[in-house]
C-alpha cells in the first residue's frame, strides 16, 4: 500500500470516527428525551381507595371523602374553636382522612422485629405495604428486583409521629430503633434495604409538591442512566393535631371542608392524607420487557418562586414558567393538550 492511499484510509477512518462519535452523541440526547412508561401503582387514599381501581370509581362518582377527624387521632372537639386567634385550638374539624386502622402492620412480613416496628412511623409502614402492592401490580417478581438498579424516590414531609415522639417526658422511652423509625431518610433507605434496590435512593420535602419533584427526579435517573427502574412514592399521615394548629394560625385552612380552588370564595385547603406509589421504566425498556404501560410520561418540570409577594404566596408568573418548561421537555405544544389536572392552592 502506498503512501497515498494509506492517507485516504486515515482520512476515512478519522471522518468515520467523527461520524461514530455525532452518532453516539445523538443516542445519548435521545435517552434523555425518552419517554418514561408507568408500569405499575398503587394506592391508600380517603374514601376506602385502597386499589387504584376504586380510586378511580371515588372521582367517576364524585364522592366527598372529607369526614370529621376520627377519634383514633385526636380529640376533635377538645382542639376546636371557630375563632382562629384562639390559642392552640383548630377551626375546623374536617379533614380527609384514610378508614383503615394505620396501627396496624404485618411486620414479621417485611422481616422486622415487633419491638422495631413499635418505634416506626406509620408512614413508613405504609409505604412498606403499598410498595409491595405497586411491585405486584407492575408484574414484577419482587425477588428478582434484588441487586438491581432500582431506585427509590419519596416525597414525605409530615412529621407528627416524629415530633409526638420526642417530647421530654417521653425521653426515656427512646431507644436504638427511634431514631431509624422516624427520619425521612430512613423511610426511602428502609424500602431500598427491604427490596434489595442498588439505585439511586431519597426522600424528598418540597411540601405540598413533594411526590411530584420525585416524579420529575425518578423520570431524569432513568433518562440520565443512573437507574433501570424507579419507585416514586408519596406519603402522608395526620396524626396529631400539632401541625393543624399551625396551619390554623396560618389560615390557610378552608373552615367549612370544602376546597374552592380557582374560585372567588375559596377560603383554605382540606388537610387530607394518603399514600400513593408508582413504578417506572423507560418506554423502550417496558416495551421490550413486556411489562404493562399504563401511561406514559412525556415531560416534566421544576422550579421556584423565588422572591414573590410573599414566603407561603403563590407565584403565578413561576407557575406558568414551569408549565411552559414542561411542554418544552415533552415537545408538545398547549394545543396539543386534552385534559388538565391542576393544583389549586388553598
């Protein structure tokens, strides 16, 4: 071979190179465009919404699942009082709130000791319960999910078993497993721990937009290859009155139970509670698999306020921001939209 044509070989397999590597860079963008299927759920809302299914029936018939608080939590007529500058009292006593007992748990099922669970916090055990149901629902084998690089994404910000905990009366009751049943971090490190997952594992308190960030966060892990599949759960308990007082001081409570969001008469939000957990996997990866997509999840978007009218004020130049980044990441346009779920702020 001659000089020559050595070089033109050179050349080509330089521009093939180039080639290899745009491709390879297109790929790349690609994944972290692709769609993020929804392969399995599940659910403990108010009403009896124990399955999605019956979630489903609760909002097609447009049952009110707002009641008066149960007297396993408190004492509703002792912490009540219609005037909102009354000290520690709340005024309203209506709330939505699971009808299912949430003292009790198959502990011996997730291979923990009675004396453990004894110190857990509900939420974390429900999370453990619903889990399981969402991993059966996907058609998953939860053994074989061991070792994988699943990761876990919770949004949880109440605290009320926590804080009801470490009252200085109570001190002497604390004892090695306190501490682990009640932090957030242990509440996503426990499911992680539990099932075996090797991936990306957190939990995260943004409030009211908890579960939804960890959507958005679980989605990016699976476009950005650092999982294969990811569990996003939120969670939420009223246990104690403790936090309804603040939010009564707040007024940001609706007195009557009613929430009127986008109306000229709204007056407050309705404290309710729940559980809710989901299972992802990229689209091509659910397809390929087999697995069942029940929906498919296109975009998403994060942001903040930043410095508006007020700390707890809603920001309505943010929210479009957000909307707009939203439809940007799924590559839609507003047109293209044919049903709107909105959070309406109390």
């Amino acid at each position: 071979m001659d000089n020559k044509t050595e070089q033109k070989y050179i050349q080509t397999l330089q521009k093939a190179s180039v080639r290899i590597k745009d491709l390879m860079k297109q790929v790349e963008s690609l994944k972290k465009k692709e769609p993020i299927a929804v392969i399995g759920m599940a659910c403990r809302f108010p009403g009896g919404a124990d399955t999605p299914e019956k979630f489903w029936e609760i909002l097609e018939k447009g049952v009110d699942t707002v009641t008066e608080v149960p007297p396993d939590r408190w004492d509703a007529e002792k912490y009540y009082d219609p005037d909102p500058e009354v000290p520690g009292k709340i005024y309203t006593a209506m709330g939505g709130f699971l009808d299912s007992p949430i003292d009790r748990f198959d502990a011996s099922f997730f291979n923990i000791s009675p004396k453990e669970a004894s110190r857990m916090d509900p939420q974390q055990r429900l999370l453990l319960e619903v889990s399981w149901e969402a991993v059966e629902n996907s058609g998953l084998n939860a053994a074989s999910l061991k070792g994988s690089n699943t990761g876990v994404f919770i949004g949880i910000s109440g605290d009320d078993y926590s804080d009801s905990r470490k009252l200085p009366q109570l001190y002497d009751k604390i004892n090695a497993y306190s501490i682990t049943g009640t932090t957030f971090s242990t509440a996503a490190g426990r499911i992680s721990y539990v099932y075996g997952f090797e991936g990306p594992c957190m939990a995260v308190d943004t409030a009211c937009s908890s579960s939804l960030v960890c959507l958005h966060l679980a989605c990016r892990s699976l476009q950005l290859g650092e999982s294969d599949a990811a569990m996003v759960c939120g969670v939420m308990l009223n246990i104690s009155p403790g936090t309804h007082i603040c939010f009564s001081k707040l007024q940001a409570i609706s007195p009557d139970g009613k929430c009127k969001s986008f109306d000229a008469s709204a007056d407050g939000y309705v404290r309710g509670e729940g559980c809710g957990v989901i299972m992802l996997k990229r689209l091509s990866d659910a397809l390929k698999d087999g697995n069942s997509v029940l929906a498919v999840i296109k975009g998403s978007a994060v942001n903040q306020d930043g410095k508006s009218n007020g700390l707890t004020a809603p920001n309505g130049i943010a929210q479009q921001k957000v909307i707009r980044e939203a439809l940007k990441d799924a590559g839609i346009s507003p047109a293209d939209i044919g049903f709107i779920e909105a959070h309406g702020t109390g």
